[in-house]
C-alpha cells in the first residue's frame, strides 16, 4: 500500500550524511488502511526505515492517520503546518522534528 511504498522510498533516501546530520529516531502510529508502528532511524549507523519498533528508542513518537502521513512525505503536507492544525502529536524533542522536514 501507500505507507509501505513511502517507508520504501524513504529507506533508499537515507544517506550517512542524513544520519550524521539528524541523530534521531522518528516512530510513526498510524491510523487508517496501512497503519500501525513504523520508524525512520537517524540515528544507527547506515540509518534505516521500516515497519514495527525502531531498533533503538524513538526520539520523537508521532500520532497520525495513514493518509496524512503519506500526504506529508509527498510534500502535499508541510509537517509543520499539520502540527499546528492539530493533524497529528508528537511526543518530544520539537527540534528534531524540524530536522526531519528538511530531510523531505
């Protein structure tokens, strides 16, 4: 589906310099078709995405439907924007949040 594509896409994106520059690790529950735990690691070396619990803790935890999700890395979503409008939570470090938007 669409949220396996995304992580897909995202896991051959991620870069030494991705992870050198973020040092985190980004956990997704998404709602909705697709949905359940999946992570972005920026912070092992190599990084890595993919479905289930990161292998390290998450640094950021963040709620959100499947869709908003997808719309987000499609940049039809600036992650920022859907914070303040109340799409999704996130749990933590606001900073590193941030950092992945530049990722995108």
């Amino acid at each position: 589906g669409p949220v396996a594509e995304t992580f897909r896409v995202i896991q051959g994106a991620v870069t030494e310099e991705h992870v050198r520059s973020t040092q985190g690790v980004f956990q997704f529950e998404l709602s909705g078709d697709g949905g359940g735990t999946w992570y972005i690691d920026l912070k092992t070396e190599g990084g890595s995405a993919g479905f289930g619990k990161p292998p390290v803790t998450a640094d950021v935890v963040m709620s959100m439907s499947s869709a908003d999700f997808v719309k987000m890395f499609a940049e039809r979503l600036k992650p920022f924007m859907a914070f303040m409008s109340g799409n999704y939570s996130i749990l933590s470090n606001m900073m590193l949040t941030l950092s992945l938007e530049k990722m995108l």
